[in-house]
C-alpha cells in the first residue's frame, strides 16, 4: 500500500501541470515544490545508496525523473519570460552555492573553543578558494550577475576561512 500511494503522490505533480496547461499559464502556481521535491529526493537517494537500501533508491529514482519531467513542463508552459525564471533559478543556485562553501564553517565553534583550526578541511578551503576565482574571471567574461555576486560572497567566505 505504501509503494502505491508514495507513487500516487509522486504523480499529484501532474495535476498540477494539466491545470497550468489548461490555463496555458503558470499564474500563482510556484515551481518550488519540484524544486524542493527534486532536492529531497536526491538527498533521500543518497541515504537509500548508503544504507543500501535498493527499494528506496528505486522509488527516488523514479520520483527524481518525474520531478524533473514536471520542472521542465513547468518551465515550458510558464508564463513567465525566460529572464525572470533566470533571476529565480540564478538566486536559488547562488544560495545554495555560497552554503555550500559557507559549510565548513560547522566547525566555527570548535575553532574558537579550541583555538585551533586544526578542525576546519583547510585543503578544501584553499581548493575552493581557487575554483571560485576562476569562476569570477568567468563571470565577468560572460558578464553573469548571479554567478560574479555569489563568487564574490564565496571567496570573501574563503579568504576568511584560509587566512583568519
């Protein structure tokens, strides 16, 4: 019973994208529920891959291709211009982007408690450090706001972490 309504509740998703297709709009319906969804559901995979547990890899595997089945047909039949989708997925990624590199500061309080920053994964600090560089020549080349505001926020981030 579990498999079946898990299923039908991967598929509510649908109802949503007839209802947007019928309007021929997106108006006042959001995409981050697939968006949210495609997120849980990957870290959802990784726990089923670690643990082992084939049934829920198989499950979020399917739930993950029908997630992003409806991001695209949202994507398609939305309303809204490409630049405004853009501006939401560029802040969405820049987000998540800059917690990313923002996560080894976890170890924050152990440092300071310690006074050691023997905890922090100083290689993956300075690693970082210069990929995001490199991301900000690119940036600015392809003149990209989203990508220039979050490398910068990152590698003030970074130079904090490898240098304070």
């Amino acid at each position: 019973i579990a498999i079946f309504s898990t299923i039908c509740l991967f598929l509510t998703g649908l109802e949503i994208c007839w209802r947007i297709k019928e309007r021929g709009s997106t108006e006042g319906i959001g995409s981050a529920p697939f968006h949210m969804g495609f997120v849980s559901g990957y870290l959802w995979l990784h726990y089923g891959v670690l643990k082992g547990d084939r049934r829920r890899q198989m499950r979020t595997t399917i739930f993950e291709t029908v997630c992003l089945t409806l991001m695209h047909l949202y994507v398609r039949y939305s309303s809204d211009s490409t630049e405004v989708i853009l501006d939401h997925l560029g802040l969405v990624c820049a987000a998540f982007n800059v917690a990313t590199v923002a996560a080894p500061l976890m170890a924050l309080g152990e440092v300071i408690r310690m006074r050691s920053t023997e905890n922090l994964p100083l290689p993956l600090c300075f690693a970082n450090l210069l990929v995001t560089s490199e991301w900000l020549w690119y940036g600015i080349l392809v003149d990209d706001f989203y990508i220039k505001v979050c490398v910068v926020v990152c590698t003030l981030l970074l130079l904090i972490m490898c240098c304070g």
